[in-house]
C-alpha cells in the first residue's frame, strides 16, 4: 500500500513539474521510466509517457493548445503493441501529439537489434560445403538464440484468396529489408508441363491436393532431400500469387510435388505461369541474403557492406506495432516506424487521427491500415462458400470478407488522415484508407495525402496496391506510387476522390493488373479519377491496362489526366461491360495500343457466368437487391441512371446490366497510337461512343515534350482542335513541399 501511495505521489510531481514546462512530456533512450517527463529528466519508455499524459489529462484537463509528448533520438524496440485509446484522445482545439523532437531520428520498431560484433565468420565445415563457392567467406552468422531470440515464426501458405498472415521473422540491415536465400536471384523459373493441377479450391474441389508438376531448371537436384523449401510465383494466372511448400523433388520424373494446392489449380505455358524457390541455405550466394537453421538458432547472414557501424534487425512483433483505437484527436509525427513482422500503424474506431510525416518501412503486411480485418472460421472454405467474421489487429482473410460482404463497415471512423508519409518495403500493400459507410452512403473523408508509396508487395502481391481505399467519400491526393509489379490504387466502395496522383513504373510483371482498378460491383459509383499522372505503368507482354472498371463497373468519371507511355495492350482505359464510364478532357502520349476498349464479356468469355452473377442468388444481384436496395430513394436518388441495371431482357438468360451502356469518350488529346481510339471487343453490346477527340502523331503544343513537360503552351494547337478543352494542372500533380516533406524529390 504505501508502494501505491509512492507512486502516486511521483505522479503527482510529475505533473506539477509538467505544469511549468509549456505542457510537453519528454521520452529519450537516455532517460528513466520514475523520471518527470521534463526535457532535463525525460522518461525512458512510450508506456511512461502515456501514463503520464493520461494523468496530467485525468487532473489537470487538456491546456489549451494540446498536450505534446516529444520522442528524443533512438531506437525504441516494442515488444508489444503501443496502443492509444479513448483515455489518450485529444480536442479539436487540443490534440495530443506524439512527435519526434526536431532534427532528431527516432524508430519505434516490433524488432530487435542484433549489435553487429554478435555476428563471426562462418566456419563450420559442414555448413561451407553447402555453399557457392563464391560465397565462402562471405558469409557471417549469429546465434539468435543467445541473443533470447526463440520465435522464428512458422512458414505458412498465403496467396490470393488466403488469408494474410504476419511475416516470419524477416532480416533489416541499414534500414532495407535483406533477401531470404532463393533462386533464381533474379527473375523466376517457368513451369513446365503439368502432370497433375492439383486440386481447384476456386471451384469447391476441396481434396487438398498439391500440384505435380516438369522442372525446367536443372537446379532443382540440388535441393533433394531437404525440408521447407517453399515456391511462390503465379502459378496459373497471373493475378493469382502463392507461396507453397515443396512435398518433393522427383529428380528421375525432372518434377516437383507441391504440398498445398494452389487456388486455382498450377497451369504451363503461360509466360506468367513463373516461380522462384525460397528458403534454401545453399541459394545463400549473393550481398542481402540469409537463412536461419531453425534447429540450431543460427542466422547465416552475407553483409552487402562492411558490417562496422552497421544496423542489423530482425522482426519479432506479429501485432501492429501502433495501434489507435477508439481515441480521435491524436497525431502521429515524423516518426520511424519499421520492423514489425504485422501491420505498422492501425487505426480503428478513431475519429480526426493523423499521421504525418512519418516513414513506415519493413513491416512484413502493410504500412498503415484503417479499419478490421477478418478471422477464416471455416479451413476448408474459399472465396465463394467463404465463413468469417471481423477481426481487430490482423488482415487475415480481409479480402475474401469484402468480397462476400461489400458493404462491410470496416469500423474505421472517419476523418483520419495519412500525410506527408514515406511508406515503403511493405510486405502486403502501403495504406489503406477506409472510413464512412456504403450502405447508408455516409462519407468518412478519410485520406492520404502526399505520401510517397513503393515497393509495397515483398509477399502479397495481388489486390495489395500501394494505396488501397473502402467505404465511401474518402479521398486520396498528391501521392507518388511507384515501383512495383502490381497494382497502383484499388478501389472499393463510393464517391472516392483520386486527384493530383503520380502513378509511375507500375504492374510491371503481372497480368490481368493496372495502376487503378476497380471492379465487380456496379453500386461503387461516383468515383472522380482528375489530375492525375500515369507513367510508364504496364507490360505489353503481358494483359495489363490503365484504368481497370472491371466486370460490371460503373460511374466512373476520368478527368484531366496525363498518361504517358503507357504499356498497357488492354488499353488507358479498359471497361468490362461497365456503364456510365466517362474519359474526358485528358492527355495520352505514345500509347501502346487504344485509349479506350471497352468487352461485351457476358456475351463472349464469361457468358457461361451469367445466370451466376446475374440470376437468382447472382452475386450481382445479391450486391445490388442484398447488401443494398439499388432501388430505395437513398440509392436511386443519388444514381438514378442504376436503375434499369437489373431489368430483364430475356428471362432466365439476359438482363441489361450485361450490355454496356452510358460511356463515352470525349474532348481527349490522343498523341501517338492507333488511329482510331476506341476499340470494341465482343460484338455489338460493347459500348463506347467518341466525340471531339483529336488523334495526332505530332506535338499539339507541349512546352517540353522530350522532357516530359505536358504543360500545353497558351497557343497550343490541342485547344483549337478540340473545342472546350480545358487546362490540365500538369505542374500540381504529385507531392508537394509542406512541414513535413521538405523536398518535392525522393
């Protein structure tokens, strides 16, 4: 008891002293958890200062201005989640702010440091005689299990359709992730002929049997024998990435048995049908790469640098290393925040939180997140027969719930805001924004604003984009995403604004992608795509586009946008039977192929699917009659021209919704591609009417086309061959200087 009273006492102090220092709680490494929180006499701990905020806010009442909490240089390893709640919130006129100090580095990690002289030269002989030549005495090790290192976590199958999961422990040198052992080190392996797909998850074969399949590397007979070697790659189509164990290694057959089936069986022939081998200690033969002997606790590490000085992590945190739940007024401030094996920053049930100017990196799923994931119920369920229910903390099977349910109110909150942030090296997509309701059309003015998002798929691959957005009403602005084989922005819900987005060298090796997509649900409407900069995104090797409204879009308004090279042979713009599509007012420069194509899938390929999308039960109608009334005055009011979507042409077998209707293609400046800018696929009811566009293969008026300055001059031609064209801000587009961003360049 008189312990109690002490602390209490302390406390007390504390805040006295608090008081006389401009209401500023001070953290440092230096510091010590029964110190004040004074600049001279800082806690040593985040928990310490939360403590004393909570305190000084139960006592004293937010001061005017806000109460600041002000983290002084260092590593912070958390091995648990920070958490801020509804005792940590702040005012409108009062936030609390959790910032580092100025000029000052701080990482809040889910990770460990490992100071480099743990690390010695390898010297087993056992272990040098695995090895490449060239990697012989190169390669250091360490004993993690001195280090009190136990929980290596467990290899576990995740792809498309399957649930996300917090990352193994993952290796950080210098701030970059470091490459587990695999092969090739560049590029992937081509499937080679299928003697048996295994079982299709995708379509209720629910055998469980792995694939069986040719080798076309000669590789393969080196890793006979050994356990926990893993693939991933795309192994049918390539949106569909997996990461499958190995059962065998058949080196008469030439042939590989997988222990997993993959979703939708493995397919050959394909140039995306690819995969590399990973976890594999003889594959340890370039700078970055590393293995751990889970038996011994030996991490085998080849520096790419002289390791003097060096900073060495590894991930231990499978929880979100911040998480803001229930709390509103609180900012997050130029913070590091890196080396968790979850999520970075996960907000739920918050109102006017912010976090800006903050670097999110080297977390193994993604870099912020807003709103729940979902728990799998069922093991043996997959997308269509899917069983789940919400969950706080973790992604999970996130994707195959907002599937089943797009009107799934993820508990985000509303107006929460990322800005000014670097989030990058992420293992399962960069921010999620979420906020708002779709059902009741409520907007959550939720958004990322000048953010700087890239390589953002280190494990998950497809839907993971580097900004991801739900809900309805939430905007996402000013961004720069860049570098990676998938997509850029993916798109749920309503009423989302994308303005003043630079998308560059984007779905570069993946198929059926594109920098913005969105897709299968024609009540996600009234979404405004303007001002945005595309660049270099796709691959023409591969079935890529610009724009992507994907089966049955609809609304959708594109804007005053730049798209230049754009290696997307699916076209800029790509509508599957959508409705009320809109391309207006934009630039596109040396497109590889039409500006706008527009398929009458349901009268070609997918015509088999019709009855199950459109019929009874249809997952279609189920959006549109279920999970909402597209026919109740909240819905046809605000978009009357949905209403005759599910009118019925011929009973049984038709419905209008399957004819593409409303879209047009207007006032556009097309230089370069093919002369006519629109390409129908699949007969008659694929719909896209032209107006006014002008198609030319010289310059309209840019003030520095060779160096891709597509700022038209005042007398360019472009405005008297297109009538009513109107000025694009090409000079906004992208991220800005602000207090948080001091340089408009990476």
């Amino acid at each position: 008891m008189r312990r109690k009273y002490l602390r209490f006492g302390l406390l007390m102090l504390a805040i006295g002293i608090l008081e006389t220092q401009a209401q500023s709680i001070h953290v440092s490494p230096k510091g010590s958890d029964k110190n004040p929180g004074t600049k001279e006499k800082p806690v040593a701990s985040l928990t310490a200062a939360r403590t004393l905020a909570r305190s000084y806010k139960k006592t004293k009442g937010l001061p005017k201005g806000g109460l600041n909490v002000i983290i002084h240089e260092g590593i912070y390893d958390l091995q648990q989640t920070f958490q801020l709640s509804e005792e940590d919130a702040g005012k409108k006129d009062a936030p609390i702010t959790w910032s580092a100090a100025a000029g000052e580095k701080v990482s809040i990690t889910g990770g460990k440091t490992i100071q480099p002289g743990k690390f010695s030269k390898v010297t087993d002989k056992a272990i040098i005689n695995r090895l490449e030549k060239n990697a012989m005495g190169n390669v250091w090790q360490a004993d993690l299990r001195a280090e009190g290192i136990k929980n290596f976590g467990n290899h576990r199958q995740y792809g498309h359709g399957l649930p996300v999961i917090p990352a193994t422990l993952e290796l950080f040198y210098n701030g970059e992730p470091m490459t587990l052992s695999r092969y090739p080190n560049k590029g992937a392996m081509k499937i080679g002929k299928v003697a048996d797909p295994g079982s299709v998850p995708r379509t209720g074969d629910k055998s469980n049997r792995g694939a069986l399949f040719a080798y076309t590397d000669s590789r393969h007979k080196k890793w006979v024998g050994q356990n926990n070697i893993w693939i991933q790659g795309t192994l049918n189509y390539g949106f569909g990435d997996d990461y499958n164990p190995i059962d065998f290694i058949d080196t008469v057959a030439g042939q590989v048995k997988l222990k997993k089936p993959h979703l939708y069986g493995v397919g050959s022939g394909k140039d995306f049908q690819e995969y590399v081998a990973i976890n594999i200690l003889e594959e340890l033969d370039s700078p970055g790469e590393w293995y751990i002997d889970e038996t011994s606790g030996i991490l085998y590490f080849w520096p790419p640098s002289d390791m003097k000085g060096a900073l060495v992590q590894v991930s231990m945190l499978e929880d979100p290393i911040i998480a803001l739940e229930g709390t509103e007024n609180v900012v997050l401030s130029g913070l590091t925040i890196e080396a968790g094996r979850g999520i970075g920053v996960y907000i739920e049930r918050s109102n006017h939180t912010l976090v800006a100017g903050c670097t999110v990196r080297n977390v193994g799923t993604s870099g912020i997140f807003m709103g729940q994931g979902a728990k799998l119920l069922d093991e043996n369920s997959s997308i269509d027969d899917y069983v789940g229910e919400p969950q706080s903390r973790q992604i999970g099977s996130f994707q195959n719930h907002i599937y089943s349910n797009n009107v799934w109110n993820r508990k985000a909150g509303s107006n929460n805001g990322v800005l000014s942030c670097d989030v990058y090296n992420t293992g399962s997509g960069g921010i999620y924004i979420s906020g708002g309701d779709k059902k009741t059309l409520t907007k959550g003015n939720s958004y990322a604003e000048n953010c700087r998002v890239y390589n953002y798929t280190r494990r998950n691959k497809f839907t993971w984009a580097g900004i991801r957005v739900d809900g309805c009403g939430n905007r996402i602005s000013h961004n720069e995403i860049f570098n990676s084989d998938w997509h850029g922005i993916f798109v749920h819900g309503n009423d989302h604004l994308f303005e003043y987005n630079y998308i560059h060298d984007v779905t570069l090796n993946s198929n059926d992608t594109s920098p913005w997509y969105i897709g299968r649900n024609p009540s996600d409407r009234g979404n405004i795509i303007r001002y945005n900069y595309l660049d270099n995104c796709g691959n023409p090797n591969r079935m890529t586009m610009g724009i992507y409204c994907d089966d049955s879009s609809t609304d959708v308004y594109v804007f005053g946008n730049v798209f230049n090279n754009m290696k997307t042979n699916h076209g800029v713009l790509f509508s599957n039977a959508g409705w009320d599509i809109v391309m207006k007012n934009n630039i596109v420069i040396n497109p590889i192929a039409h500006t706008a194509v527009v398929s009458a899938l349901w009268y070609t390929w997918a015509a088999p699917q019709t009855k199950e999308m459109f019929g009874k039960n249809g997952l279609i109608r189920k959006r549109l009659e279920q999970e909402i009334d597209f026919r109740s005055p909240l819905y046809s009011t605000r978009y009357p021209s949905l209403l005759p979507y599910l009118d019925v042409i011929v009973e049984g077998k038709e419905w209008e919704g399957m004819r593409a209707r409303g879209n047009m293609l207007e006032g556009n400046l097309i230089v370069g591609g093919p002369e006519n800018p629109i390409e129908l696929l699949g007969g008659k009811y694929a719909q896209m009417d032209g107006k006014n566009n002008w198609v030319t293969k010289e310059d309209p008026g840019f003030v520095d086309m060779k160096n891709k300055n597509f700022n038209l001059k005042p007398d360019a031609k472009a405005y008297q061959m297109i009538p009513g064209f109107e000025p694009i801000p090409f000079d906004k587009m992208g991220t800005y200087k602000d207090e948080y961003r001091k340089s408009e360049k990476l």
